[in-house]
C-alpha cells in the first residue's frame, strides 16, 4: 500500500486478501510470512510471523512474537493482514500431507521458544519477532527456508560466542553476541552478519541478500 500511517492506531490492520479463504481448501498449510514494519524500523526491517492450517479446519492460526500484550500472540490480527499498512508476502508455503506432518513439529517448537515470557520481546538486537520465527525455523528445518536479509533479530543469540548446526546438517550458524558473525549452507547459502543487517549471496534460489532490501534474485 502506497500510505504512510501516521500512528499505530491510524495503520491499516485488515486482509490483505493474499491468502485464499481457510474452508475453500481441506487440506493442511503453513505459511512464513513478512511484511514490513512500521516507522524508523521500517526503511530496513521487516517483520514476520508464522500461519497454520490444520486439516479440515474453517480458519488459520497465526503466531506473532509482539512487544506488548502477551508476547506470542495467537490470531491477534487476520492471517494475511496488512502491517502498519504494509503489504505481506508469503516467504515459504507447504501444503498437504508434509504440512500436515510438520504442524505438531512447528506448534512443539512455538511451545518451546525460551522468550515467550512477558518482557521478552527487545526490538534490537532481539529477542524481537524475527527472533521467534527464525527459532521456529531452525527447530524445524524441514520447513527448508531462513528469514529474508532484512528480517532484523533473526540471528539473535544469547551468550558471548555461538555455535549452531542444523539438526539436518544443512546450515552452520555462528555469531558473537548475536552482533557479528556468519552463515552458511543449502538453505542460507553464504551470509555475513554485522549489527543486525546481513550480505550475501544464495544459491540454492539463485539471489543477492542485500541490507534493508531484502533479497534481490530472479524469484
């Protein structure tokens, strides 16, 4: 959308209309989706948020990490909605029978987030949204994405030094403070990481990873 709102309040928060009516499809989904966010934040973050349909469900199940209310926040806006006016964007769709096999995957994950708890949630350099959906992910590679380079908080991690290999052996993740450090694998392909913002290149869905703007490829 081409307006920029002035305050929360003012956003608009409805559908957006990019995902189909839950009861038009029996089947199982999960969406990863993303959109940016609002005010400073905005010009080089989005935000992100993860979409479940059971089978044979009449409606979604969306899961935001929020910085108010309660912190992992369930169908508090429609699964497809506009944020802070902003038009979102599905970043990995799976359907049917492997969706249906990866829900109680992805709900255990969701369950065991360490900062689920009020006043976990810090804008930068996390533990924020980003930080949720991509410790969802890594709980879950056989979700087989990573959050967009612009998707600040993503590579959130506690402690001075970390050290992370994928369950699948497919990504290795290392960083110091969550502030520095680097990726590589199928799925991130080549990332550096420097105060939040990531540089890159991916190969397996042939683009660059560029700060503030995303991915910049042939897809």
């Amino acid at each position: 959308m081409a307006d920029r709102p002035t305050s929360w309040s003012s956003a608009n928060w409805e559908s957006s209309g990019i995902l189909p009516p839950a009861s038009d499809d029996p089947e199982a989904a999960i969406y990863i989706m993303a959109a940016r966010t609002g005010g400073m934040k905005g010009a080089v973050s989005v935000h992100s948020w993860i979409v479940l349909k059971k089978p044979g469900a009449h409606s979604y199940e969306r899961y935001d990490k929020v910085g108010w209310g309660s912190p992992i926040r369930i169908n508090g806006y429609a699964a497809d909605a506009y944020w802070y006016s902003n038009q979102p964007s599905i970043i990995r769709e799976i359907q049917g029978e492997e969706a249906e096999r990866l829900i109680p995957e992805v709900e255990a994950a969701i369950a065991a987030y360490p900062y689920s708890q009020r006043g976990g949630y810090r804008i930068w350099p996390g533990p924020n949204s980003n930080t949720f959906v991509a410790h969802v992910l890594n709980a879950v590679p056989a979700l087989g994405t990573v959050l967009p380079p612009n998707a600040a908080g993503r590579d959130y991690a506690e402690g001075p030094v970390s050290l992370r290999v994928a369950s699948d052996w497919r990504d290795l993740h290392f960083t110091l403070n969550g502030l520095a450090g680097f990726a590589v694998g199928l799925r991130s392909g080549i990332e550096f990481h420097f105060m939040g913002a990531v540089a890159g290149i991916d190969f397996l869905r042939p683009a660059l990873k560029i700060p503030a703007l995303g991915r910049v490829g042939l897809d």
